[in-house]
C-alpha cells in the first residue's frame, strides 16, 4: 500500500545535540510505578517511568540506522505512522485476513487510535524543550508501533498482555523500563491473585519473542499492512504466546478476570479467593 504523502526534510541533523542526556533515576521510576497501579490508564505515568530509566544507546541506534540508505528510504516513506495507521478506510482496501484488517478490528474494538495516543505524549512533553531532528522520527516509531505489536503478538490490553508487550519491546528497544515495568506489573499480578498463572514465565516469553524479531522500528509497515497477519508472523518469527494464553486459562477457571488484574476489582477478587 502507498504511504500518506508527507514532506520529509532532508535538512534536519540527524540528532540535536542539545537533547538532554537523561539520568537514571530508580526512586523515580518505583515512585510513578505505584500511581500507574492505581489507575492502569495513566499512560502519562508510564511515560515518566520511560524518563527515568532511559535507553542509553537509544541516540546510537538511531542515528546509525538513519544513517543508512535503508533509514532514509523509510524515513521518506513512512514520515508519519499515525496517519498512515488511522487511515482505516484505506487500510480495509486491503484483502480480508491481512495485518490492516486485524489492526483495524483491535482498534475499533478497544475505541483507540494512533493519534490518541500521540495526544497522551503530547499532554506529558507540553512544558519540555522541542528538537527537530531526524531522530524525533526514530523515536517516535517506537511510540507508534505499540499498538501493532498487540495484533501481532496477539497479547490483549489486560494487564498481564500489557506487560508481556513492554516485555517483547524491551527486546528490539532495550529501555530498562520497559522490564522494570513488565515484571514489576507481573509480581504485583502474582501478589494480587495467588495462583499456578505462569506470569513470570509468561513476561519472560514475551522477552524471548521479542528477541527473535526483527526491530519492527526498522521495517516497513506499509510493506507489512496488505500482507494476511499469519505470513507477516511468519516473516518476524512471532510465534503463539503459550505462557500469556495459560495464564489467562488458570485465572478464567478460577473464575477472576484476567482484564482487571490491576484494575480496581483486584483486590477484591484476591480477598474472595482467601476466604473460599
């Protein structure tokens, strides 16, 4: 499929240097931790745990692969992913069964869309500096996918698949936080609901099938939407979550929901569960 024509300026550095070298700061990250615990759909919270445990060779990455020939052509085809994404009318011209089609019924069935999620960042960077450069784009593919890497993966929007994501993602784009957060949501889920759920395990294999990809930050999208989801699953080699499916079946039989594991019903659920 063609990509939505944007202009690219061929201008930009490819990193400002004046972008802050952010410090590590653990405290912090624990701190805005326990606010995304209280309310799961404080996407601005996960954001400030990115900033405070960021990706050191984040700037190396980008600039070696927009350094290349391959980085430039994406760059000049894909400018703008969200758009691209949210085109929903062009993607459905694509055939039945493709990776657009999957994305398009996972987005319209959770009422999300790219651009929503660009306006969560915005709200969170609105008081920050602004660059422009070429790694601007870089980096934010790497926002842009997230939602793509749950149709491919096939992990929902429940806790446990959230974590599984930030898990698969820690493997192509090794932020600290994306682990810290992926198994820290994991140990609370163990601590909330008492059972054989393989969680750890189950964020583990997300790590593993993360690994295996290719970085999906580095590869045309539009090349992949028209493509049917089992050959683009073939082609990055993501195979069936088996850890995230059996959690989910342990906690069904058990008769808790697994999309509410650190929701506000948690709680309530682990207390019923004790006194059973």
């Amino acid at each position: 499929m063609n990509a939505i024509p944007f202009s690219v300026d061929a201008d930009l550095p490819l990193y400002d240097e004046r972008r802050p070298v952010l410090r590590t700061r653990p405290r912090k990250a624990l701190h805005h931790f326990r606010e995304l615990l209280k309310d799961k759909e404080r996407t601005d919270e996960v954001f400030r745990i990115f900033e405070a445990l960021p990706w050191r060779g984040f700037r190396a990455a980008g600039v070696r692969f927009l350094s290349s020939e391959r980085g430039q052509v994406l760059r000049a085809r894909e400018p703008n992913l969200p758009a691209i994404l949210d085109d929903h009318a062009a993607l459905r011209r694509t055939p039945a069964g493709s990776l657009a089609h999957a994305y398009c019924d996972f987005m319209e069935r959770e009422g999300l869309s790219a651009a929503g999620l660009v306006e969560e960042f915005e709200k969170f960077a609105k008081d920050k500096p602004r660059f422009q450069d070429q790694f601007l784009w870089y980096m934010n593919r790497g926002r842009d996918v997230h939602d793509l890497l749950h149709v491919l993966t096939g992990y929902g929007r429940d806790g446990l698949g959230e974590a599984c994501v930030l898990a698969f993602t820690y493997s192509q784009q090794p932020s600290p936080a994306h682990l810290f957060i992926g198994y820290m949501a994991g140990l609370n889920m163990k601590k909330s609901v008492k059972s054989s759920a393989p969680v750890l395990r189950a964020v583990r294999e997300g790590q593993k099938l993360g690994k295996a990809c290719p970085r999906l930050i580095e590869t045309s999208i539009t090349a992949l939407l028209p493509l049917p989801i089992e050959e683009v699953r073939r082609r990055l080699n993501i195979t069936p979550a088996r850890h995230y499916q059996r959690a989910h079946a342990v906690w069904r039989s058990m008769g808790v929901d697994p999309y509410d594991m650190l929701g506000k019903n948690a709680g309530h659920q682990a207390q019923e569960l004790a006194h059973a």
